[in-house]
C-alpha cells in the first residue's frame, strides 16, 4: 500500500475577518477570513492564539501567512495561520489589493449522485425558483459541490453560517429561505 503524502506550500491572504473560534481557554483556534476570489476557514497556530482575541472583531482587515495542505486522498485543502497581521482602517480603505465589496451569501447543494437521484436536482430547482419569486436570486449564490458524504441522508444542503441540511424535503425549502433570508 503507498501512502500519500500532502502537498504543502506558502499561502499570504489580505482579507475581512467573518468570525472566529476561540476555545473555552480563551484561545482563538480558526479564523473565518472573506477575501475577493473566496471565502477561508484557517485554523491558528498555538503561538499566535493566546494574544488574537483581545483584538480581533469581525469587520476588520488581517493579513494573514501560513501553509497550506492540499490532502489528495481527501481532495481537501486546509490551512495554518503562522502570522497575523492586523491592519489599519485607512490601510483598507486605500489598498487596491482589498475590495469591499459585500459577498453574496451562498447554498451549497450536494451534487453527488445519491443527493441528486434522491431529490437533489428538484432541490436545486426548487431553490432557484423560491428565490426568484421572494426577488433575491441577485443576493443570493446557489452553488453545487460534491459529495458531502452524508449520502445516506440524501439529499444535503448547506445554508449560510454554514448550517447543514440532510433530507430535505420540497415542502422544506420556502420555510429555509425565509429562516435564512
């Protein structure tokens, strides 16, 4: 049997804190970071995590380095954050590499072929046209992924704040939209 082994290499991301984690401790253990191309869940090391919460608030600007691992056998790719940088507001609001600009919130609908035999496709369907007859379909992403290996529970969903759904039903999906949005 051959083992193998992950990718890993440098990252560096400018971008808006979303949230954050912070352990029972008061250690800060993942950062939800929101950049132009996408949206990051970094876990942080234990050198940088004793100081971060006291100064950490969602809305503000980091910068942050690490490493990240691309996990073939689980075709995942984590990161590590080694280096936080807070920065300042004037910084953010004159740097050309952060844009401002407000991200669609997003569904994400499990693709695999259990969640879409079982009612996937129809749940798809369904969301697009809920979120066309409310008038928010420009504010809102409607994404499909690959498995969510809960093909059992077929099929998935995953709503914003990243809130999983398993068995959802046609009836379901006008009750979630208006819970979500």
């Amino acid at each position: 049997m051959v083992a193998v082994q992950p990718l890993v290499s440098e990252f560096m991301l400018v971008g808006r804190l979303e949230d954050f984690v912070v352990s029972s401790k008061g250690r800060v253990k993942s950062l939800y970071l929101s950049t132009p191309e996408a949206d990051y869940t970094i876990e942080v090391a234990k050198e940088q995590a004793n100081v971060l919460s006291q100064y950490l608030k969602p809305g503000c600007y980091l910068k942050v380095a690490g490493m990240r691992k691309n996990k073939l056998h689980q075709a995942k790719i984590s990161y590590k954050a080694y280096s936080i940088e807070l920065l300042p507001e004037q910084a953010t609001s004159s740097n050309t590499v952060i844009k401002t600009h407000k991200s669609k919130a997003q569904i994400l609908v499990c693709q695999g072929s259990s969640c879409w035999n079982k009612g996937g496709r129809a749940t798809y369907e369904l969301l697009k046209a809920e979120l066309q007859a409310k008038g928010i379909i420009d504010d809102v992403a409607i994404k499909t992924t690959g498995c969510l290996k809960q093909c059992k529970q077929a099929p998935n969903l995953v709503m914003p704040n990243r809130n999983r759904y398993s068995k959802v039903k046609p009836q379901q999906i006008s009750q979630l939209i208006t819970k979500y949005f």
